[in-house]
C-alpha cells in the first residue's frame, strides 16, 4: 500500500495537506450568492499544487536535489501558465477563491480578480465559462470588488449562503446541492441534500461526502424496498465492545452489516440454501453479528480475523459453523483443542483437487483450473491451520498461537477505533503508519526524460515527497438511518 492508495483516489487533491492555514478563513467568492441558489461549488484555495510545492521545499529544501527540484515545478508552464508560481493568467488571483452557483434559470461563476477584463479574458483561455455556455448560452462578466462575476441565464440577488447552509469548520473546499436533485430519486427514496468537502483542522485533512435523504412511506414494509434493503447496513449495537485491534497493527479493514437481517431479507425474497449448507448457515445466522475486522498485528504475514458474535451459546457455535460450511461446500475441515496452545482450538482447512485434467476445479471455485497452475497431474490441495479463541463477543481467528493468546491476556489494550470508524455501520480502512508505506526520494530516478516532459518525473517524485509526509490515513464509509456518508481523512507530520 504505498503513495499510490491517495494518488489514484484523490490526485492532487492529497496535496491540500500541506496547504496554508490562512484558507480556512471564507473567500470573497462567498458573498455572490444568488437567489433561490439549488448548487454551489466553492473552492476557498485552489493553489493547491504551489501549496505543495513551498511545502516541500520548505520540509526538505536542504536536500539539494529537493531544492532544484522546487525551483523546477514553479517555473514549468502549462499552456503559457505557470500554476506551481500561482501564475493563472492576467488578472486572475485564485487565492480569492472560485465559486460556481446554480439556480433554475442559470448559473454564476465568481473567481478571484485583480483587473475584472484581463481576467475574463484569462477565464475564457482556462475554459472556466465553459459550463456557462453550454447549449449555446451567452456568458457575460462584470467586475466587483476583488473578483470577477459571469453569468448566463437570468440570475439575480448577491449575498450571503440560504439559511441552514454552512461552510463545513476548516473548509478549503466545499460543495452544496439542496435542490434539483430529482434525477437522483429512486422509487422508495427522496434525496434531500448532498454535501462534500475538503477540510483542514490543525494537522487532519478530510475529503469527504454526505448524502441525506428520506424514505417512502409508501413502499415501508415491502420486502425489497429501499429502507429495508438499507437497515442491513444500519445494525444496532451495544456500545462498549473492545476492538481487539492490538496497536502496533500497521493497518484494518472493517465491515459492520446485520448479518441476520441480511439472510433474513434473502429468504423473503426466495432465496434457497442448499439442504447440505442449511445446518451450517442457520449456526452462522444465529451465532455471527456481521461485524467483521481484519487486522495485521506483525505486518501482512499476520492476518487476524476478528468477528462479532452474538451472546451465550448461539456464538459460541459460530466457530463449527464455519467448519461445516468448509466440509458441505466441498473442502475438508477439522475442529479440535489445538497441540501447542492451550485454551485455543485449531480449525484445519483443506482444499483438494485431483487435478487430473484441464478442466479439473477446485471444489465450490467455479472455473478455478488447478491443472494450470501445476506442471504434473498430482493433486492440488491449499491448506489452512487458524488458531480461534472466544474473547468476550469476539471469535478471533489467528494464523498463529501467539496472535490468539495476545487477546486473551488481561493486560491486552485494544487500539480505538477511529473517530469516523467508531459507530455501529461504520465500515473502511484505517492505516496509522502510512508514511512508512510511502518511502522519500532514496536514489536519484532510474530514468530520464526530454525536458518537455521532465514534470512528469518530478510530479511523481513531489507525490512521493508528499506522502512521506503524511502519518495516519483512514477511509470510512456511515450509514446511519437518514443519511450516508463516506470520509477519507489523513494527518501530515
């Protein structure tokens, strides 16, 4: 997992990391509010790139490679633009911020100016009228105070955000739709609003979206409907329950869904288990809560399952329902005392096939050919041995004793969850020591590049610098009863 996890999922926008302190403060873009605004789009700070760069430079600029390297990105040019100088052309002065407002008879785009007609010329070469003018639509621009305003359709009224309406704390970015969101709608479910957002509070960043909405009436109580389908993902639990994350973990992954719900809901809906599955998913059914985590205590070599169980006796025999599922979908299981640990039980796990053919598969692997992935005709077999033990309403499965025994002593502290993984249907991916994943820039570049594209090489080097400085990222998705909502949140050194 390194750099690339934030580089593909959010490019550029990792870079807000390091950007300045002063661009929480609201933009001059904020106070052209339209009326009856439905959308609006407004990005406090968009030199976001230059950000990265000062702070780069600013971190490891004693590193003479760094230095050039800086000096490199502020003067490459991009259609005559150099943007890590904060050069947008004539008239321009991004750092005022950029607005884009919506209402049902046409939109405005506010953007940060110096001089209102060399920057309207200079919008109209960056295609920032674009969308003003789509469908033919005539954009025209007038100058205020530190800003330039475009408009298309008939728009009126200037001031402040429609009641209720709020810039998230730290927002250097952020949007808003309250309306117009008909297209959305699936039947069963109104949506209400959508926010996102790109936040900064002291060193945590958060990229992050919410959606609210609200369900038919109408369509309560049917079997498929859109509200029961959701309370899958919204289970109640009991509040308390350790983690049993050990905290040296360089990362989890967590899932949380009402298990029985979902099976429930199957049936209704027709859903048939096989006679041989039937015994085991009852045992599962009854005895697993759906909370689901996976962590790695001593690096990825050291799985650990951790899985929620219901109380008393129905959990205890989640542990043979697995063990049966094995054996009834075709593999092999053994379930016992395990020899070196006591207290523990061992689940052995095998899957055999002969393999005496091409077309030979791996029991319950549709398509799987084991034929091609070994040169003689022997059987092919994958073997498993879990250490599982019991530890309040936790069954742990372990690829090691000591990994199982750890949870089970009384001076074991279990790793908080974080904030955004914490509640119950929160499900994402949390890894505390993300810099050790992304590594700086050790050796000079195996390769070299013409100098009209020599940014490539050192944007991808910046990023890399980037993530170097980045300590604790985590990924959560919500659900809650009225709204969903998903975060990535991350924090620089």
């Amino acid at each position: 997992m390194k750099t690339k996890l934030l580089r593909v999922a959010v490019p550029g926008l990792v870079l807000a990391g390091v950007s300045c302190a002063h661009a929480e403060a609201p933009a001059p873009v904020e106070q052209h509010w339209p009326t009856g605004a439905e959308a609006a789009l407004i990005v406090r700070h968009p030199n976001l790139w230059a950000d990265a760069v000062d702070a780069v430079e600013t971190r490891f600029g004693d590193v003479p490679a760094v230095k050039a390297l800086a000096g490199r990105l502020r003067q490459e040019a991009f259609s005559g633009l150099r943007v890590g100088a904060r050069d947008w052309g004539a008239g321009l002065d991004l750092d005022r911020g950029l607005a884009l407002y919506k209402t049902p008879n046409g939109l405005r785009l506010v953007v940060g100016a110096t001089d209102p007609k060399a920057a309207e010329a200079s919008a109209r070469t960056l295609h920032l009228l674009e969308p003003l003018t789509d469908g033919g639509k005539t954009a025209t621009c007038r100058g205020a105070e530190g800003v330039l305003v475009c408009e298309s359709g008939e728009v009126t009224g200037q001031g402040a955000a429609p009641a209720g309406v709020t810039a998230p704390e730290g927002a250097l970015a952020w949007f808003w739709a309250g309306a117009g969101l008909e297209a959305l709608a699936n039947p069963g479910v109104r949506f209400q609003t959508i926010t996102g957002w790109l936040t900064r509070t002291d060193d945590r960043f958060a990229l992050g979206a919410r959606a609210d909405f609200a369900f038919d009436s109408a369509a309560k109580g049917m079997p498929m409907s859109p509200e029961s389908i959701w309370a899958v993902l919204t289970p109640t639990r009991t509040p308390g329950r350790p983690s049993l994350v050990a905290p040296e973990c360089s990362g989890v992954l967590k899932l949380d869904f009402d298990l029985p719900r979902l099976l429930g809901l199957a049936r209704t809906v027709g859903a048939n288990v096989e006679p041989a599955l039937a015994p085991a998913v009852a045992r599962l059914e009854q005895g697993l809560t759906g909370e689901i985590a996976v962590t790695f205590d001593g690096g990825v070599s050291h799985p650990v399952l951790l899985l929620g169980l219901a109380p008393g006796a129905p959990g205890d025999a989640a542990l043979t329902g697995i063990a049966e599922l094995v054996t009834a979908a075709g593999g092999k299981s053994t379930l016992g005392p395990c020899a070196d640990a006591a207290g523990q039980q061992c689940l052995e796990i095998a899957i055999e096939s002969a393999a005496e053919t091409p077309e030979a598969g791996m029991p319950g692997l549709m398509g799987a050919s084991p034929a091609a992935l070994v040169e003689s005709p022997d059987a092919f077999g994958v073997y498993l041995t879990l250490h599982a033990v019991r530890v309040g309403d936790t069954l742990v499965l372990a690829t090691t004793a000591p990994d199982a025994a750890r949870r089970t002593r009384p001076d074991f502290v279990s790793a908080p969850w974080p904030q955004a993984l914490a509640g119950a249907g929160a499900s994402g991916l949390s890894v505390p020591g993300f810099a050790g994943y992304a590594g700086i820039m050790g050796a000079a570049p195996f390769i070299r590049l013409s100098k009209n594209a020599q940014w490539f090489l050192d944007a991808e080097i910046l990023s890399g610098l980037v993530g170097a400085m980045i300590e604790g990222v985590d990924a959560a998705f919500q659900a809650a009863p009225t709204h969903a909502r998903f975060e990535l949140t991350w924090r620089t050194m």
